[in-house]
C-alpha cells in the first residue's frame, strides 16, 4: 500500500446476517488498485484475508464463498474479543 494512503471503502461493504448472527463486511480499495477484505463480527472480532483481491466483488465473492462452505460461525470469535 502507498504511504499515506487512504483507503476507499467499496460500495459492496455490507452487513451480513444468517442463523440469527451478523457480520460487517469491510471491502476497502488499498490505494493501489487493490482491494482488502476485512470482516467483524457482533463482538467486533474481526477477520483479515491476507491476500488482496483485484476486484472488491472478487472479495464480496470470497466471503459469500467462505459463509456458504464453512458456515457462518468460522467468522463468530469470542463475546469478549479476545482480550483479557
């Protein structure tokens, strides 16, 4: 990413809810053409892909992908978000 960077948040960013619980799905250009996919869940865990995408509906696809495959709770963490 460029320094001083900032990052543009796609219009594809959305909340998702199934089985009751819900995600915030950030979708966020890198400044270099890239895109970030970065997931929170109601205890404000958050998931980070590591690789970035080259469209921000590649990474909508992705995370759609990952729910319907793993579930929707793979991406639940901790009520307490992990901190002690």
């Amino acid at each position: 990413m460029s320094d001083n960077a900032e990052l543009k948040l796609s219009p594809l960013s959305r909340t998702i809810e199934q089985d009751g619980k819900k995600l915030r799905v950030e979708i966020c250009e890198d400044g270099d053409g890239a895109w970030l996919l970065e997931v929170f869940d109601e205890f404000n865990n958050s998931t980070v892909w590591e690789d970035a995408f080259e469209s921000d509906q590649d990474a909508l696809f992705e995370i759609e992908a990952t729910i319907r495959e793993e579930g929707i709770d793979c991406l639940i963490g901790p009520v307490d978000g992990g901190f002690a």
